[in-house]
C-alpha cells in the first residue's frame, strides 16, 4: 500500500530528527542543556489557568467556527490600542499559529502556486506549503547582513505567473531579525505591483529588544486589502500547548474563504478562549517582565558566543532565537556529535542545524539555530559547553 | 486580489446556511427546536472538567505531535478491551476527529486523486476533500433500503486509475444506518483487490440502538494493512469544545506520514488529553446511561414520524441522526419557510434539508436530517410542530 506522494516528498521534521540522539545521551545519564526547540520555560500566567478552571458550562459544546465572540471582541481590542482599527469581523480564532498559516495558504494561493519566504525560515512553513500543495520559492538572507532582506530588484526577479503571496515573519524565527518600516512598505509595494497577498506572521511581534519597535503589517499604508496578519498566544503567554491563534484580514473575500475552511474543521478549542481573554487583560504587566528576561538572555548568548574563535553572527533585535555561523564544515555532524560524543561534567547542549531552514539545498550547513529558552545561569553553561564543543570538534575533525 | 479557486469551489457548510433565518426568527420572539446540528445536550461529565481542572504543569507546554504517551495508552487499552491488539504507536492524536480525516485522506491520496463515500454522507467530508483536494465520488444509498451499501459491482464501477480510498461511516451520520459485518468485510474485499486504503469513521461505534453491534474496520480480517480508523471524544463524553480526535493505523508508512503532518503543526491542545483521559476511565457507566437516553427518542423521533401523512424513513439503527422522505417538492425551501413563516403557540423547529449531504445534485431534494439531541418531551414538541408545518405547506404549496 503506497501513501500519497505529496506525504513521501514532505520534509520530516529537521529539528526533531536528532532526538534519537539526546534521549541515548539521556539514558547514559547526561544532561542536556535544550537550545533546539522555542518551548519558553517561563511558568505559564496563572489568570489563565485559574480562567480554564472556572470554565462552568455545562456542556463543553462546539463554539462558532470563526471563534467565540469574546474571544475576538478582545483580540479586536488588543490590536486598536495600537490603533490598528480591527474589528471583531476581521479576526478569525484558529488552532494555533499552524492552523492560521495553513487556513491563509490554502486560501490564496492553488496547487501548484508558488509563494516565496525569505529563508532561512521557520521550518514548518514546509510542511504547511506540502498541505496546501505550494511550492516555497525562497529569497536568500545572509548573517553578514543581519538576515535583512536584499533590495526590490533580487525580490521581483523571484515573482513568476505562479507567486501568489510573500510570507514574512518579524520578529524572524529563525534569526531573530525585525524588519525595519522601509522593508515592510518595500514588500507591500511589491505585493501590491504584482497583486500578491502578504502574509506577515508577527507571532513574536512583542519580543523585540533594545528599545526597537516592530513593524505590522497592519500599519502599512495601502496593505489592507492583500494583507493577511497571523498571530498566535503560545509564546506571548507562554502558552504552547493552548493550541490558540488567530489570523486577521480586512479582505473580505479572505475572512469569507478562511470561514469555509474553519466551517469544516468545525471549531477550535473553547476553553483555552477563555485562558487567551484573561491572559489579555493582565498583557502588558507579564510582557513587560518576560521581554526583560529574554534580553538578558539574548546579551549572555550573543556576548558569551562572540568570545568564541570563528563564530560569527549580528545581534539578534528580537523573538529568542539567534542563527550562529560556527566554524565547522557540517553543523548537522556537529549538533549530533554534541549528543553522542561531548559533554563537560555530565553535561551537553542541544542545537537546531541551520541547513533545515532553508529551502535552498546546501544553506546554511556551518550554521546553527540558539533558542534562548533557560534562564541566564543555564545559558552561560550551555554557551560555555558549546564553545569546549566546537573546540574539541574542530581538533579533531578540522 | 483574488482567492484560490480551491476556497471559491468549496461548499459553504449546508447546515449553517439557515443559520440567517433562525436568528431572524429568535428575534421575533420565537423559540426555536434545533434538530439541525449534532450538538448534544447531555452535560460534559464533572470528572472531565475536574481532570481539566486539576491540571498543574507550570508551563503549558507543546506535548508530543502524535498526543501524550498516557492518552495513546488509554485509547489503545479502550481498543484493547475489544480485542482490536492496537499498541500506542499505532495510535495518533489530533486535533478533533476533523484533523484525523484531514490527515487521513492527505496521506492516502494526491491532488486530484478520488476517493469513494457513500452518500448522503457528514457535509464537511467535502471541505476535508477540497482541503486535501481530493475528488469525492458518491455512492449512492438509498432510504428504501435503510442507506445499506449496494453490491459489490455498484462499487467497483466507481473505480478508476485514480482512486486510493472508500471512506465509510458507521454508525452513519447522517443516516444512522450500521453497516453490517458483511458489508465491512465486502468493503475490505474490494479495497484488497483493487489496492485502495479504507478510512473508516467510528465516531458513533458506542452509538447502537436495540442491542445491535457495531463491526469496527479494526476486526475485519485483512484489513489491517489498508485501514485506518478515525474516532473522536466529542460525542462519546459530549465533549465537541475539546476538539481530541485520533487516528488508528497498523500501516507503519501511514502512521510515519502522519506523523509529518503532525510535527508540521506541533501538537494537539494538551489540557483536553488530560480530560479525555479521565473519561475513559469511567465510560461505561457514563456510555450506558446516555445511549439507553438516545434509544428513547429515537423511539420518539420515529415513532411520531411515522404517524405523519406521506413521511418515509426506516428506523434508524444507531448514531443519533435520521434522514427522513418528506412529502415536499424542496426540503430546503420547506425548511426556510419553517423558520420564516410558520409556528405553533410562538415555536418552530430548524432542520438540516439532506441535499447538502449527496454530493449527486439534485439528489436528497425532498430529503432533511433530524438530529435527536434534544430531551423526550422537547422532541414530542417539536415533531408536533414539524407535522403540522408539513401539512400547512403543502396546503399552501402542495
């Protein structure tokens, strides 16, 4: 029995084929410090669980597709205080960030159109390009260049009969770049020449260092009509598991195709709504704190990588990730050989290869990906460790 | 800026579509019996929502893509007690049974593949197909003979080059039908032969009325390399706002490219696994007294149905749907009009016209699905009112 081709071509999972390898280093007894996956370790708020657990109805019934009108009404809320002018309407509750994505490829674009995404990218973007049968074009970032995108020129050369959209992500997972206002506007100029949708993920839209200020989509004159924002509260509250995201669009044609495909998965989790309103509520407060944490942290990676002969990378501006250029031929040998042949008391450091990020084959194979997720006195181990690593490793392989 | 042709092409959910008319009707005042929609009433039992409750990781976190170990456990202990020899990896859990089809059909078949489904069939199988862009091809069942299978030849002329799949459901939403051991096995025969996947649809297994019994894709012999079992919590612990699901394969390709899209889109909500858990533990006791509560209006349903001038169903056989053979040119039109124009001491009653479930057109015209999720004396009520709603409009329209 055959299974579908489109399944056979699908990229597995680049970040999660070295497992394998961590859990035999686990079960000889090492500790692995974990820099490979964004699961936040800060303690989820407890207003929204104590919102879960006064949930009383009692049926738990199927909400409405596009999400609980509350749900949306406070989501509306959140983005006019940044005076975005959204309504309820324009907001459609998914099952996280993924189900957005999915929901927006699969409405503008066909099997077979193409729609580029700088790389090197959020992996799953693959995987949603192989549900919705698009090809992903990619449009080279480079480190030396802070992963900013190249001018207007080497963006159009890319646009075929096929280039249905352009999918940004900024605060960029996986480098931790934030889009300047003049790269955003570039885009949506380009969007509107060739007539594309731009779908901006901003799932990271508050992690932003140093004082700089993210870009929306939303704010971008002109884009309202072939503009697609998709947002998700798994990182905002630390949230992962809630399962709950949202896309936003004033095109009305999007909002009523995006109803079809939310009609038939029915509806997405209801009581984890309720968490995401009160999480909501208590924003700014719980935000304010966490960005400050994770700009400690981004200091201590950054600084403490940059003492490390050969490394090189730009100081990520926001999300927590940052993607290193480590003087190794092979990441990928690397990041496995920190699991099955390194460690420095019992302990070793679990990185994401780079190469699964890009679409273009051989990108990115001296790079890795640092998802800044412990806490300060972990990451200065961790770095510490995977400086000894890529020593070590270049002594003997270099 | 246009849409994908994919979303513009897709059906608009059949059963929402009088949604308009019924709000209308509320606000005139007018309380409405919903026999529309498969939303039970039965309450969530309190052990779920306590298991919810009782939740207490500091970080809700992404679980496991294929679902938690201990949920995998459970469900395969559940199969396991009917004798099914399911270990947990041959078990993944999606988001709401919606996901499992999703994923089934994505991972059996292409774009522009086809795939067989008896008809009249559950409307969203059309937007799971439009999504995975699969053809649905219809086989016809019949009201006349209770919507049993036809002949093997009846099936086998649907066959082409391109199918890769029969997807069936039983016990049948929306017919109630339950297809025999015979008819599953003929299914498996034909699927054998003609090297096709089954995606079976078991969401209503415990759903049987008059001490008959389900034959799960699972016991059929020779099947187990062909199949894949698709279930969900929603209607077994009313529980439709939990959107937990799985899937069941013993193809070992299938389940590794379930697992692709699966790691594609991170994980299923963790919370409701937990929920899900706990309601396993008590499901007989919980199962037992609310199917003996369905039996008793199907009773109602059908028995009133059948005093009714020119109405025509068999007794259906389990679930908790019927599709009934009204005396009227159009069923959707009838419908409309019980909304907009008739009630009986300020009440009307709302019901699903069945064409939307025959992808045939034209066929189920005079057809509608009642859904039994509403108490004895509500429904006596309410088929009171539909009696006397279908004798008005054939007086005026007849």
């Amino acid at each position: 029995m055959k299974i579908s081709k489109r399944i056979i071509d699908m990229q597995e999972s680049p970040i999660r084929k070295l497992i394998s390898y961590a859990d035999d280093a686990k079960s000889r007894g090492i500790k692995i410090y974990h820099l490979n996956i964004g699961q936040p370790d800060i303690p989820t708020p407890d207003y929204i669980y104590d919102a879960i657990k006064n949930y009383s109805e009692h049926v738990l019934a199927y909400g409405p597709s596009q999400g609980l009108k509350i749900a949306r009404e406070t989501v509306a809320e959140y983005l006019n205080n940044m005076n975005y002018d959204i309504n309820p309407d324009e907001i459609f509750i998914t099952t996280g960030g993924s189900e957005a994505i999915i929901f927006a490829m699969m409405t503008v674009a066909d099997y077979g159109d193409e729609i580029i995404i700088p790389e090197p990218f959020y992996t799953n973007y693959n995987g949603f390009a192989s549900m919705a049968g698009l090809k992903v074009i990619p449009l080279l970032t480079k480190v030396d260049t802070g992963f900013h995108l190249p001018d207007e020129n080497e963006i159009e050369k890319l646009i075929t009969s096929r280039t249905k959209a352009i999918l940004i992500c900024s605060p960029n997972n996986p480098t931790g770049t934030i889009f300047t206002k003049e790269e955003m506007e570039m885009v949506v100029k380009i969007a509107k020449k060739h007539n594309l949708f731009v779908l901006s993920d901003e799932v990271y839209r508050e992690f932003v260092f140093d004082n700089k200020k993210q870009t929306s989509i939303l704010e971008v004159d002109g884009s309202a009509e072939l503009s697609i924002m998709l947002d998700s509260i798994s990182k905002r509250f630390s949230a992962c598991g809630a399962r709950i995201g949202y896309l936003v669009s004033k095109n009305r044609n999007v909002m009523k195709g995006v109803l079809k495909l939310g009609q038939a998965r029915l509806c997405p989790p209801t009581i984890e709504q309720i968490g995401m309103i009160e999480g909501y509520k208590h924003m700014n407060e719980f935000m304010k704190q966490m960005i400050e944490e994770y700009q400690k942290r981004r200091d201590v990676v950054f600084n403490n990588l940059m003492k490390v002969e050969g490394v090189f990378t730009r100081k990520p501006e926001g999300a927590f990730y940052v993607v290193v250029k480590l003087p190794v031929d092979d990441a990928d040998n690397f990041a496995k050989w920190m699991l099955t042949d390194f460690q420095i008391d019992g302990k070793t450091v679990m990185v994401a290869p780079a190469n699964g990020f890009y679409a273009t084959p051989d990108k990115g194979k001296d790079e890795i990906r640092i998802a800044y997720v412990l806490n300060v006195k972990e990451l200065e181990d961790a770095i510490k460790i995977l400086a000894s690593g890529i020593k070590e490793y270049n002594k003997r392989f270099g």
